[in-house]
C-alpha cells in the first residue's frame, strides 16, 4: 500500500504504490483519484485505508484540484467539502499535523519540508507544471513562511522516467527552451522529457541540497498507476506532513 516512507527530522515523506484497497479494475486497488471514473465511496474507503496505514487522521489530509499549472494555496486546515478544493497545482502550509496530498499516475509528485520553520508543501509537476514553474513557486510560498532553501528536504516520487516519456520533437525543444535538464530521449531513441530531472534541476538551481528521487518509472512498473500506459486507470498519491 505505501510503496515509499522517508522520515527527516519530524518531517514525513510517503508514496503509495496500487495495492490494498478496495477499487475494482480498471483502478485496481487503491485508487486515491476521485475524478478518474471510479466509485466515489471506494475512493473514500481507499484515502482511510491510506491514512491509516499512515497514522494520519484522513479529516487533516488536504486535497487539490490539479490542473497543470503554477499556482499555490497556502492552507491551515482541510477544505469543508470537496467542491471547495482550489485549482491548484501545489499546496504549503506552516501547520502540524496537517497533511498535503498530490495525486499523479506519470506526472512528479514533488514533496518539500523545512522542518526548522515547521513547514511543509506538496506539488504536482507534470510537463506543463513543470515548464510553467510550479516547484519554484511552492518554493517562494514555503519561503514568505519561514523557510529557507538550503534546509528545505525535497522528495520527489514515482513518475514516468526520461527513457519512457516520449514526445514529439518540437514539444522536446520547447520544453528543454525553457528547462535543458529535461531534454531527454527514449530508450529507443526517440525524442522525451525528463519531468523529473528538469524538478530537480529547479530544485538545485533554488538552492535545496537535501534532494532525493525515486527509482521508480510509473510506466515500467505494474505496481503503480500509469495514465501513458492504462489511460483509464486509478491515482497514486504522495502525502509529506510534519509531527
């Protein structure tokens, strides 16, 4: 069910992998997507299964509605419903206990914490996100409150890799225009983007030091949910929050 935990200095970093919830195919099993098609009530029983796996209180884990873009909401406290949920493609927040969730089935889950200033953001990189500068404005968020590039801890979590994410080549050119670190090519040498590299280059650029990356390509990897190769298919989900 966690596919991945990482715990530094109070802060909690973790990913989940498909397994052990309650969703039927094609979103087998622990679907954490709530606009993908599958049934709203096994979605809801898969984010408790997770949060208790997790020791966290599924009421205090904060959603968003991801879109592809650069903007950030800054929270203290879970949304009253989920039509409240902003168009947001990163969220910070400066409160213990509270929990930041992205969801992601290819795209770079991007978790950040400074447990010094005791705060925490969460960020969904996908191409565009990524292009139009998402991490570097949770970043900028993270820093109105408190934090400090050089403490900031950054985890970035399963997503579909360089040698998978293949593009055209004048959408390759565009994108490494605006961020060289992705450019990248097929393992069967075709043109793609590196997301994930380009974060952390991003990252780097910012002046985080503390950066680690998963091994995981979502495409390769049946244990995890892949939009490139399923389409219809479920929602992983990354959770960083501090004690």
């Amino acid at each position: 069910m966690i596919g991945q935990r990482n715990n530094v200095s109070g802060a909690h970093f973790a990913f989940t992998d498909r397994w052990g919830g309650v969703s039927a195919a094609p979103y087998e099993e622990l679907n954490l997507g709530g606009a993908v098609g599958d049934d709203r009530e096994a979605v809801l029983r898969n984010r408790e299964l997770a949060a208790e796996a997790l020791g966290l209180d599924p009421t205090q884990v904060v959603w968003m509605n991801q879109v592809h873009g650069p903007d950030v909401a800054v929270v203290d406290g879970p949304w009253a419903t989920d039509t409240d949920l902003p168009c947001v493609d990163a969220l910070v927040t400066a409160r213990r206990g509270l929990a930041l969730a992205v969801l992601t089935a290819d795209c770079t889950p991007v978790l950040l914490a400074d447990p010094v200033a005791e705060v925490v953001a969460a960020a969904h990189a996908g191409r565009p996100g990524m292009v139009a500068g998402v991490v570097p404005a949770a970043v900028e968020a993270m820093v109105k409150l408190g934090a400090r590039p050089e403490r900031i801890v950054a985890r970035t979590g399963p997503a579909v890799c360089g040698r998978c994410y293949e593009v055209p080549a004048d959408m390759r050119a565009d994108v490494a225009a605006v961020e060289p670190a992705a450019y990248a090519e097929t393992s069967w040498g075709t043109p793609a983007v590196d997301v994930t590299a380009g974060v952390q280059a991003q990252l780097e650029r910012l002046g985080v030091r503390d950066r680690q990356q998963s091994p995981v390509c979502t495409l390769e990897s049946h244990d995890h949910f892949s939009y490139r190769r399923e389409r219809t298919t479920g929602r992983l989900a990354s959770y960083v929050w501090l004690d």
